[in-house]
C-alpha cells in the first residue's frame, strides 16, 4: 500500500467521528479551524494530492522535515467541505506518542492545549469510538514506512 492509500484508509476511519458525540466546535468557535498565513494542519505524507484545486484551502511549506521529505501545511480558511478536511484535522486532539521500547499510545496532542478546550479533560473525556478509530487510523499509518517515519519524526520534534 502507498502512503496516499494508507492516507486515504487512515482518513476514512475517522471520517464520520469527532471527539465528541455533538459538535466540540460549538465549545470553542471552532478554534482549530482558524489558519492563517502562517498556521495550518500538518498533511501526512501523499496527503497533498487530495487537495489539487482545493477551494476551501491551500498548501504551505512548513519550514521543516518530517520523514525525510519537506512537511507541508494545510491552511484553511476557517470553514471546509468536512468530507475532505486533511487526516491531522480528523485525528485532533490527538497524538501518536512513541515509547522507548518502540510501543505507541495514543496522547493528547501538547500543541492542542492552546487551542482546544477539551485537552483540559484528558484523553478519557474523548469519546471512545472516536478514540479507538483513531488508533486503527494510526496503525495503518505505521504500516507504511513513509507514514511511519513521519510520525516517528513528528514525535520526535514535539516531544518535551
């Protein structure tokens, strides 16, 4: 499998799922859906090919490495055609953190915390399909080198 095809399997996997059972983006304005020229949502490896002639967005350089290939951002303009927002807007707040031992878990996302209300809660206060399809969207990530390298880095380059 491609990292588009492990992209687009990750994708429908929390395609119809949110943190919460409503919508969470009443409780904050839809904080996380405000970019700027400078801010976006990181676009996972292929990812960017979703997005050829997006009305609702653009792509950025981010200014970095994930994986060995530049890291792209995906700034919207603060509404989208939710059946196509990016992988990493699907999967906030959360975070795929990487053990010593190679072991993954699922963490609220620290970048989120200034942002997003629910991160006060805790990963528990999620709802818990949303959780667990968003571990099954991480593993097929893993299952492709490219994707595993980029949230390898990732990790790496947002662990404190």
């Amino acid at each position: 499998m491609s990292a588009y095809e492990s992209v687009l399997a990750a994708r429908s996997c929390v395609e119809n799922l949110t943190p919460l059972k409503t919508d969470c983006g009443r409780l904050c304005a839809g904080a996380c859906c405000q970019g700027d020229d400078a801010t976006g949502m990181l676009l996972f490896p292929g990812e960017e090919a979703f997005y050829d002639g997006c009305t609702f967005g653009r792509i950025i350089p981010a200014g970095f490495s994930l994986g060995g290939a530049p890291a792209q951002l995906f700034v919207c303009g603060g509404t989208c055609d939710r059946a196509n927002r990016p992988l990493a807007c699907r999967l906030f707040p959360l975070f795929l953190r990487f053990k010593e031992d190679g072991v993954t878990k699922l963490r609220i996302d620290l970048r989120a915390k200034a942002v997003c209300p629910l991160t006060d809660y805790g990963i528990r206060s999620l709802d818990p399909d949303f959780r667990q399809a968003a571990r099954k969207a991480y593993d097929i990530l893993l299952e492709d080198d490219a994707c595993a390298a980029y949230l390898r880095d990732l990790d790496d380059a947002f662990s404190l």
